[in-house]
C-alpha cells in the first residue's frame, strides 16, 4: 500500500503553511480546536493527489499574496507538486521522470482519491476504513468474533442460572424439616415397628 511519507502546504484554506511527516510505523493523529485547519489538509491531500476535481472552492488562503503550494511525497518515490495560481502538477516518479495526473492516477490508492467520500461516510465506516488502513481491521474483526463467542457463552450461563434460581423459588418450603439427612431405611424400619 502506497502511503504519505511527507506532506508540505503552504496558504491553502486555513493553513499558512505545514509540513508533516507521519510515522512509518503508526496511525498519525491531526487534532486541534474548530477552524484549525485539520479538513484543510485533508483537502489538501485530495486535491494534491485527486487533481484538479478535488481542488476546494476557496484553495487560496484568505488574505495571502502568495499562491497555494503542496508537495506530497509517497512512499514508492513519486514526489506530487502543485503551486501557482493554476496549481500547475508536477510528478516525478521514482526514477526522476516528469509525467502528469494519469501516472498519479495509477499509483494512488481509491481512498485518497475519494477523500471526499471517506469524509461523508459514516463513522463506522470512517473506523473500519481506517482500520484496514492501517492493517488491524482483521485482527480486530477476528477479535471480535471471539468476544462476541464469549459473551454468548456467558449470557448462556447466565440465563440458565437464572431459570435454575427461578424454579428454585417455585420449589416448596417445608421449615419443619430435619436439617440432617435422614436415613430412609431407619424410616422404613420405624415404620414396621409401629404397625407390628
């Protein structure tokens, strides 16, 4: 899976200008308060990895006399660059070749191409997308499967105890019977004994 290994932008959106590099071997976090910019580099990368379809309504920052500019490097070498006012592309692949969208096209993966989709799904599929990103969704799928087993196993226990605690209740108490155990062949022969 092709993947982020460096991300610059500069006076896109809300962001003056940002460079990240996410872990190698992790899940990078983008936080911070409301209007920080964290959809700005979301669209940031849809729009530099997508094209020209992706670029977002008001790309320029507001205020800014320089034009937008992102560089994405990925992880099989392809290095994507947009800037100026047309955002002009520049690829260059991993053996230093130029070449344009359709060469981008080929090496990114659906999801960062359909970044908006990813955006409006729902938050479980946002979870599940992201957990096959980052290569847990089967083990945790397979988790799953086994702590819903458990729970079953459980919840069986469970509600047999509980029928056993409810047929208990309905059993007759007798609070004059002997707390010892009685011998039924001592009974038997008290028995005999009065009736001879």
């Amino acid at each position: 899976m092709v993947t982020i290994n460096k991300l610059e932008i500069e006076n896109v959106k809300r962001i003056k200008a940002v460079k990240i590099e996410p872990s190698a071997t992790g899940l990078t976090v983008i936080g911070g308060n409301n209007n920080q910019g964290k959809t700005s580099v979301l669209d940031s990368i849809a729009w530099a990895l997508g094209g020209n379809k992706y670029k977002p309504s008001k790309a320029e920052r507001e205020g800014s006399m320089v034009p937008p500019t992102l560089k994405v490097t990925l992880s099989n070498g392809l290095i994507v660059e947009r800037k100026g006012k047309n955002s002009s592309l520049k690829v260059i692949d991993p053996n230093g070749q130029k070449a344009g969208q359709q060469l981008l096209d080929s090496f990114v993966e659906e999801l960062a191409i359909n970044l908006p989709k990813f955006m409006e799904s729902t938050p479980k599929d946002k979870a599940n997308t992201l957990l096959q990103i980052i290569g847990v969704g089967d083990q945790l799928a397979e988790l799953e499967l086994k702590e819903k087993e458990i729970y079953n196993q459980r919840h069986a226990i469970g509600v047999i105890a509980d029928q056993k605690e409810k047929f208990a209740k309905e059993q007759p108490y007798y609070p004059d019977a002997p707390k010892e155990l009685v011998s039924i062949s001592e009974l038997i022969q008290q028995q005999q004994a009065i009736l001879a």
